[in-house]
C-alpha cells in the first residue's frame, strides 16, 4: 500500500506543469496590466492551468526558440493567469477578482489561450491550443504590421 501511494505522488510530482515558459519576464496580469500602461505598450497574456499539457508541449517547443523570447520580451509587457486559480488580482479600476474569474471573463475555458492584449485589456487577437514557433512569429509579425499600418493612418 506504501508502495503505490508512494508510485502515485510520483506521477503527481511528474505531471505537467503549466507555469510560463522559463527565462520570460511573465508577471500578474494586475502588474502587467499597470506596466502596460505605463510604457503604453501591448500586453501578451497567457491563461494556462496546472497539469495543462498543452501549455507544456508549447513552452518546451515554441517559446524554448531565442527569436521568440527577444520578440516577445522586448515588444510586449508579458502576463501569465492561471486560469483556475483562486489567486486574487487588482484591476485598475479597483475591483478585486481570481484569475479564475479573470479566465471566464476572457472565455479561457480550454488552455491555453494566448491573447495580445491592448493596456486597457481589449483583446487585439487571440491564439488558442498549442502553438509552435511560426505561429507565435507569425502572431507577432501580424500584430507589429498592424501597429505600423494604424500608425501610418
């Protein structure tokens, strides 16, 4: 009996993990949202949840690639929700929120969901399910010719 319960927090241990990706400067979606702001920047937002093997497989895969790193660090102001957490979170406006309820706001009912964001929080577009590197380059070289086409008008 010993013997299993001890297999089974093993495989507990062992599961996928879904916190953002490694080495990326990822911050609360409060705090992002605020340096936002501040830098009048696009956030990059990434609802993931523990044990999501999606998440996993895209962080292992897609943001393991230095160009997509430099990009992401470097053009956007970087937010991870963990979209069944009871963590609590204050927006700019005051209210007090999870960043569950956070998650069911932004209709990240699957993980993940990766949404370009502006600093108020309307989402630009949205990526859902696992990505690899072209589509997170893509992504990104979308949203910057959009930059540079709204700011041509």
């Amino acid at each position: 009996m010993t013997k299993i319960f001890g297999f089974i927090l093993f495989l507990a241990a062992t599961a996928a993990v879904a916190d953002p990706p490694e080495g990326y400067p990822f911050l609360p979606f409060d705090k992002a949202m605020a340096q936002a702001n501040a830098e009048s920047k696009l956030m990059f937002v990434y609802f993931g949840r523990y044990g999501c093997g999606y998440c996993d497989k895209t962080n292992k895969e897609a943001f393991s690639d230095p160009g997509v790193k430099q990009d992401y660090s470097k053009n956007y102001v970087l937010a991870y929700v963990d979209a069944e957490s009871g963590k609590r979170l204050r927006l700019p406006s005051g209210e007090r929120i999870t960043e569950r309820e956070l998650g069911t706001r932004y209709n990240a009912f699957v993980t993940p969901i990766f949404s370009f964001m502006s600093p108020d929080g309307k989402i630009i577009t949205r990526m859902v399910g696992v990505q690899r590197i072209e589509d997170l380059v893509d992504a990104h070289n979308r949203v910057q010719q959009a930059l540079i086409k709204a700011g041509s008008s």
